[in-house]
C-alpha cells in the first residue's frame, strides 16, 4: 500500500533550500546534461561529506533531466555483502534488453545476478555486458544513471561501475556518483567537490530551519559548528527545546558533524509512536527497498499501515513504489536506534517473507542476524550462500557470510574451519588484517594438526606481502613440510608456493632459503601419474636451480603446454591453486622465451583474478601481463593496466606490486620520474626481503641508461641483476647487458652474456632467443658476418611479438652501419628504429635514433603537433584493428568500450584520413613510416 506522501512538499522546499549558494555545482550539472543530450557520455563524482548537499544536487540533476531517462539508485550500507547488489538495482529497469547483447556477456551478467547458474562470470565480461546495455538503452533515449552513497556499494558493483566509468565516450549516458570519500574505483574520475556554504548563503538557510528568534551568540555557534553543511543547518534546530536554542547547552560539541546530524534525525524517531518507529526500522533493514516486502514483513509485526502516516508527517520515510528516506543518514539513525532485541525481530520478520527460492542469500544473511544463539542449520545455509556469492565473484561477500556462519555455529571444529576458510576468502579479496585476526581465533580452537599446518601457511602468505619476503617462504615452507606427513594432496602445491616466495627472496634477507626451498621440492612425494602442471613447474623450477637450465627446459616445456590446456572454467580445478600455478607457468614461459605463451598465460590469470574479485593475485597477475605487452612496444596498454594495479593498492591498503611500474617508465626513458620510482621501489623491496624486485630495479636501471647513452652505468646495473640468474628475468636483462657491455668495451662481459644464452638455446631454441643471441654475437663480430648476424636477429625477432627489441634491432644495425660509413644503407636502418620506437613511447631510444640520424647527415622526422594530433592514441589503434578485419563489437571487446564508441572513433579516424571506407585504411596507415601494427597479443 503506497502511504499519501504529505510531507513531499515541505521536502521539495527543503531541496530548494539546500541548493542556496550551490549555482556554480548547478552549472556543471547542467552542462552535463547538456553533453549527453548532445550524444555524449559523461562520468562525474559528486563529493563531498555527509549532509553537505550531495543528494540535493542529484535532486536537481534528475529533476532538470527533461527529455531524459532518469535511473537512480542508491549504496545501501546492509547491502555491502551482497555481490552485484547494487549493479542489479541499476540495470533491473532494462534487463529486457539483455538477450541483444553477445552471448558471452549475456550469461555473464546473468550468472551475476543470480539469474542462472553458470560458471564464475569474468567480471571483464559483466563490465563489458553492463556496458552494451547501458549503450543499448540510451539510443533509444538519452540516459542518466545517479548511484548516491557510493561508498556503500557492494565492492563488485563498485568495480564494473568504476569499469563503465572510464569508458563513457560516445554514449548518450551519463553516469553520477555521489560519495563522501571515493574509493579507488572512482580514482582519477572526473569529480565535483561540494564544500560547505560561505557564511551568508549558511545564514540564510539557517534562518529557513528556525521558527523564533535566535540571539546571535547562539545563532554564531550554530554557524561555526556546521561548518556551512546544509543539511547540519537545518536539522541541528529541530527537537530542540526553547531553553536549548537560547542558551545554546543543547548543541553538542563533542560529537562529530554527522553524528549530531543522526542525533538530531534520532531525537525526531524517538518522538515517533511505537508502531511507527519500528516500521522505520523495518526499512531501514531491508535493503531492497521493495513496500510489498516491507508492509508483508510489517503485518508479522502486527504493525499497520497506519503507522507510516507519522514518518511521512515527519520527512523522514516515503513509502510509494518504492520505499526512500529523507536522507541516508535517517536508515543509519533508524537502524542504529534499534536495540539488540529489535533488530532481531525486523530481521526476523524479513526473513519469513523473503523468497527462499528467488533471493536465498538475503534470506540467510536476515535469518543469521536474527539468530539469538549459534544454529547450526543457519551456519549451513550461510555456507551455501558463500558458495553462490563466490561462483559469482564475490568474495568479499563470501568471507562476510563464512564469517558469519562461523559465530553461528556450535562445535568447535567445525567453527574453525569455517573460520579458516572466512580468513582465506578475506585474504584474497585483500583483507590480510582482517584474514590474521581470524587466524587468531582459528589458533584458539582445539589443536588439530592438519588445521595448524594451514594456518600456518596461510599466514605465511600474508607474511610474504606485509612483513618480509624471506620470512614468509620460511613459514610456507615449514608448513609445507608439516603437511607432508598429514595430507598427501596437498604437499606439492604447498612446496611450488614455498619455492615462489624464495625466488621472490632471492636470499636477500635470508640466506639460504632458495636453495633449501628448491631442495625440500626435490625431496617432495612423487608426482601423481601422470603429472600436473603444478608437478612439473615444481620439479622444473627444482632442478633449474639446482642443475641448471639444460636440466629442466624439457620439464618446463611440459609444464607450460600443461597449463595452457588447463581449463580454469572446469569446477573440477582447484581455482584458487590455479592462480598460484598460472603466475608459476608465466615465468616458466618467460624462462623458456616464450613470448605468446607468456601473453595467454598472463591474461588467463587476469582475467581469472577479476571475475573471482581477488585483488591480492590481480595485482601480480596485472603486473605480469603488463611486463609482456612492455615487451610487445605496446605501453599504453602496459600503464592502463598498472593504473589499475595502484587502483587496487589504494582500495585494499596493499602495496602496489609495481615491478612493471619501474620497466615501463624506464621504456619511456623519462629520466627524473624513472629513477625516483626505480630508487623507491628498490628501498621499499630491499626492506621487504624482495631480492627479485631488487634485481627487477637493476634491469629498469639498465634500459633507461641504455636508452639514455650512458652504457657505463647500465653495465653495472644489468650485472648486478645478471649475477643472480633468477628464473624468467634473464630474457629481459641479457640483451642490456650485451649492448652496454659492447658500447663500453667490456668484451669479457659480452662473452659470458652469449655463452649463457647459448645455453638456453641449445636446450629450447624460439625466434625470441634465436633473435638475440644474432645480436649479441653480431656485438663480438665484424664486417660481412656482423651484417649477417644482425640481419639474422631483425629476421627472427620480427617474427615475434617482441617489437621492442625489433625497434632496438634496427637501432644497433643502424648504428653499426654507420660506423661503417654506409650512411645510406644506415639511414634507412635508422629512420625504421625511429619510426617504431617514437610510436611505440619509447622516447630516449628514438632520440638516440634520431641523433643517429642526424650524424648520417639527415635530420630525423619530428612528428609535429599537427601530425601527433591527427590520430590520437585510441584512434590509432581502433584504426589498426579495423584494418586487421575485427567488427566494431570485436574492437569493443578488445579495447573495453562499446561498439557505438568505436563507431564514433572510426568516423573520426575517416575524416583525418581523408578516407571513407574501412577498405582504405591499409593504404592511408602505410603512408606513415611511425604507423607500425600492435602487437596481436
């Protein structure tokens, strides 16, 4: 039943009264609206504290929306657990168009929602999915989607929100969020700051909340103690007593602003009747927001419809189609306002009404905060929802539910492993403090060996992030051995994690722990017949280390192919075990120059990570994957994917795993802000124990001073990571070595290069490695046969999707020639280094080509403003991939927007082209010299 809402006017007066003062915000509102009715897409943040007008201002952004469809829905602070909640709420209304997206999406975004069962949907795919819906919609009219109390949305949510965000383009959408402080999802959106009032726009409000005069003392303190928060103007008044406003003794000082806003929305509920006061906290529990629910709930209460009458009189509840509160602050106030015994009961009653076949996990997480004692039969059912939530990717949620079942259930054991599996749900989703606190209570069950053994890996994991590489591959690794006696599945995974976490190490602050890591997997139970890819990586890895590369190449050629085969969407695999096995498989590729399996490894990993929402393994996977397409030339995708890295540091309160970081600004060649973040990176590792990120600085170092000229200097640093051989850096660090070894005359250093190349080549030759081992023997000859060998090493690297190292290959041939004096044949060398590197953003070594250049007596081609603003990046490659036949939808997935933006994109590419068919392309991107192909990684 839909209550006459009879406080509705004095609340639009309300509204009014808080956008005093707020004309410039009103503005960029209304150019907003003007920018999607124009066919664009826009994304802003609103921010602001509590109560200092954020609703208001999405009051009037709705409200001006004429011609507009207007979507708006809101962060709900018990909601918080529950994946896609608030994605659910904001696409429900165009959930008919669903069957027009591509298959793909289409079941992911309904796996998401609990629509249907299906494997775990790649949130990559749900993002993609509630991209083309929202586009879908808004040619039929221009959309306008307002999500208020960000900061309570269900993290899942928040992610593809924040995902959609940054890719609005050419939509008719525009997409505003309204958050006290956003979260890193939101991070670098473009944002509206909302302060408070200046003082006489504050005074009149004020004056709009009183209702006699006020001496001016009173009124002075009242101003400075809101701070120009409109909302604090006008309900700190209310309630209070004639004697409270003139002497001012009511006005708390001591509470924080938002807290005398609830204390003033608190002391208008307790005016309430009975009846009506627990019907508000009724809403203020349910989540959904649904007035059938909330009155079928109510009527178990023996409350009617009566009773919401007063909380309408009163502004605070509106109930029509669907339940709303004047303010977010009045469901905090509500909710909170309840007694333990209360809350039970709303809950309670909501539980009874909610459908256990349509919406089971709200109905256990009701039931469990109903629970007065542990109920093993609510411990269960909140253990199947964590499962659900889980398959759809939210594991934030399943720790909540698993934590939850766990204070539910009444045997111990049973407690603990329910416990132990919350603390590694909370651990993958980032939450390490959260994951130890509950390994504390874990420890404090009855002892149980197998149980001890797993707490003590798992803390050993989080110990590797937080306090120290070389302490945490101890602890690993004295679990692993503790396990062996007790579980003869689990032992070799364990080992191949101790062993990871030792590389890591790299001794660097405990000496001895690779080799004794490598010799504990050697001495492990024997593989299964036939072997897993966790078998093989763990027993190549082993011997690479301790016999050497020869020894395990095969192993690890094995180990490679078997994790590419490995179907990660089987709900047979162990996924979690997957990921740790996926980051393995990448540097066993790395270590086998393998480029293209390297790429298929990584991305599998990243795209496992984000549909599992596990931040912690995402940051690795990430920065793996960015280090391949650094590899490729490719570094706009590279930083795009390490934003997302800092993104999620910021969010979780983890450090960013940043190695790639270093490489990719190194690439760059931007001298001051490369070695500030190499010097950091390597203070920051070196006090965590993280001797690989120590050498990984070592390897920026040398490509940024080889870039720069200065080979001395990268000589050094490449040696230092040389000396240490770690696993899967080689690739990497060899030809900087060599090149800045032969530039400075050190031939020894050149020669220990190729003879260890050599080595790898032999064992397991690849194009990548055939390539730089021409080049480095070109380095130690002369005349026809150097031309040779660097000829040989441009021909088998541009057969790789190793471009940057192609680009440096016509750069040394070029220069070779030109110590030659063939300034023709080393022009044409040279302006194809040039060419590529400059397109590619690798800046200092195409100065360096350009100098060459010029030094044959040709001035390199500098690509003036007009010409680097032609295309822009975005273009460029849209263009590229429309030239290689990939559909628009094809180039959206590829590229994360929608098909409608790269239409819009491609129109643009036509015109600066002078073109106008997608037929044309080949020949307009031929024309210039810097228009290389991406990488088809």
């Amino acid at each position: 039943m839909a209550v006459p809402n009879r406080h509705r006017p004095s609340r639009q007066r309300e509204g009014a009264a808080e956008l005093l003062g707020r004309r410039r915000e009103c503005d960029v509102l209304d150019r907003l609206l003007d920018a999607v009715r124009g066919g664009e897409g826009r994304t802003l943040v609103v921010r602001g504290q509590p109560g200092v007008g954020k609703t208001a201002l999405l009051d009037y952004l709705a409200e001006h929306a004429s011609g507009c469809r207007v979507v708006r829905v809101a962060g709900i602070e018990a909601e918080m657990e529950l994946a896609f909640a608030g994605l659910h709420q904001l696409c429900a209304p165009m959930l008919d168009r669903l069957q027009r997206l591509p298959a793909p999406q289409r079941a992911a975004l309904w796996t998401a929602f609990g629509l249907g069962s299906g494997s775990v949907p790649d949130r990559f795919l749900v993002g993609l999915a509630t991209l083309g819906l929202l586009a879908g919609a808004a040619e039929e009219h221009p959309l306008i989607y307002l999500v208020d109390d960000e900061q309570w949305l269900d993290q899942a949510s928040a992610q593809v929100l924040g995902f959609v965000a940054r890719r609005l383009a050419a939509e008719s959408v525009g997409l505003v969020f309204a958050a006290r402080v956003p979260d890193g999802e939101l991070a670098g959106l473009p944002e509206l700051v909302v302060e408070g009032l200046q003082e006489a726009d504050a005074r009149a409000l004020l004056g709009t909340a009183l209702t006699g005069p006020l001496d001016a003392p009173v009124r002075d303190r009242m101003m400075a103690e809101a701070r120009g928060n409109p909302l604090a103007l006008l309900e700190l008044p209310r309630g209070l007593p004639p004697a409270g406003l003139a002497g001012g003794f009511a006005l708390p000082d001591a509470i924080p602003l938002s807290g005398r806003i609830e204390a003033s929305f608190r002391r208008r509920l307790d005016a309430l009747p009975d009846d009506t006061r627990v019907l508000v906290q009724l809403a203020a529990a349910d989540p959904v927001g649904d007035p059938v629910l909330m009155w079928r709930a109510a009527a178990r209460l023996g409350i009617a419809t009566e009773a919401a009458m007063p909380a309408a009189d009163a502004g605070l509840l509106e109930v029509g189609t669907r339940v709303l509160f004047r303010h977010p602050l009045v469901r905090s106030a509500a909710y909170r306002s309840a007694s333990t015994e209360q809350r039970r009961a709303v809950h309670g009653a909501l539980a009874e009404v909610t459908d256990a076949q349509l919406d089971p996990d709200r109905r256990a997480w009701h039931r469990a905060q109903a629970a007065p004692a542990p109920d093993e039969r609510i411990a269960e059912e909140l253990e199947r929802s964590a499962g659900r939530v889980q398959a759809r990717g939210g594991l934030a949620a399943a720790a909540a539910f698993l934590e939850r079942a766990a204070l539910l259930t009444p045997e111990h054991g049973r407690r603990a492993r329910r416990l132990l599996a919350a603390a590694r749900a909370k651990r993958a989703a980032g939450a390490l403090d959260a994951a130890l606190g509950l390994l504390v209570a874990v420890e404090a069950s009855a002892p149980d060996p197998l149980r001890t053994a797993e707490v003590e890996h798992l803390r050993g994991l989080i110990t590797f992030v937080q306090r120290g590489a070389g302490e945490g591959a101890r602890q690993l690794l004295s679990a692993a051995r503790h396990l062996e006696s007790l579980n003869a599945d689990l032992p070799r995974e364990m080992y191949l994690e101790a062993l990871g976490a030792a590389i890591w190490a790299d001794d660097l602050d405990s000496p001895g722990v690779l080799r004794a890591a490598a010799e504990a997997a050697l001495a492990a139970p024997p593989a299964p017949d036939p072997p897993r890819a966790v078998d093989l990586l763990l027993d190549g890895f082993a011997l690479r280390l301790t016999e050497g590369f020869a020894a395990a190449a095969a192993t690890l050629t094995r180990a490679v192919d078997l994790g590419l085969a490995l179907d990660v969407a089987d709900d047979e695999v162990d996924r979690w075990r997957w990921l740790a096995t996926g980051r393995a498989s990448t540097t066993a590729a790395l270590e086998l120059w393998d480029a293209e399996s390297s790429h298929a490894l990584a991305a599998r990993q990243v795209r496992f990570a984000r549909a599992t929402g596990a931040p912690v393994y995402l940051q690795y996977a990430l920065n793996s994957l960015a280090t391949i397409y650094l590899l490729a030339g490719e570094l706009a995708t590279a930083a795009r994917l390490l934003e997302e890295d800092r993104l999620i540091a910021e969010v979780t309160g983890n450090p960013p795993a940043r190695y790639a970081a270093m490489m990719l600004e190194a690439w760059r060649g931007r001298e001051p802000a490369a070695s500030e973040l190499i010097e950091v990176t390597s203070r920051e590792a070196t006090a965590l124990g993280m001797g690989r990120l120590v050498n990984t600085a070592n390897y920026a170092r040398s490509v940024l001073y080889n870039g720069l000229g200065r080979h001395d200097a990268a000589r050094d640093a490449a040696w230092r990571a040389f000396e240490r051989d770690q696993l899967g850096l080689g690739p990497l660090v060899v030809p900087e070595l060599a090149e800045a070894a032969a530039r400075t005359g050190e031939v020894a250093l050149v020669r220990a290069a190729l003879q260890w190349l050599s080595e790898r080549t032999r064992a397991a030759p690849s194009e990548w490695a055939l390539g730089i081992e021409a080049r480095v023997r070109a380095l130690l000859s002369e005349g026809d046969t150097a031309e040779k060998l660097y000829r040989e090493s441009i021909d088998r690297l541009g057969r790789t999707h190793v471009r940057g190292q192609l680009a440096r290959a016509h750069l040394l041939y070029g220069e070779w020639l030109r110590r030659q004096r063939r300034r023709r044949d080393a022009r044409e060398q040279l302006r194809i280094a040039h060419g590529q590197l400059e397109a590619m953003g690798v800046e200092a070594f195409a100065e360096r080509a350009g100098r060459e250049l010029q030094a044959t007596g040709e001035t390199a081609r500098k690509r003036t403003a007009a010409t680097r603003e032609a295309l822009t990046a975005q273009e460029a490659v849209i263009a590229r991939l429309a030239c290689a036949g990939l559909s628009n939808p094809e180039i959206g997935a590829r590229l994360s927007i929608s098909a409608r933006t790269v239409q819009y994109h491609l129109g643009k590419v036509f015109a600066k082209l002078a073109i106008s068919s997608r037929g044309q392309l080949d020949r307009a991107l031929a024309s210039d010299p810097a228009a290389t192909r991406p990488a088809q990684l």
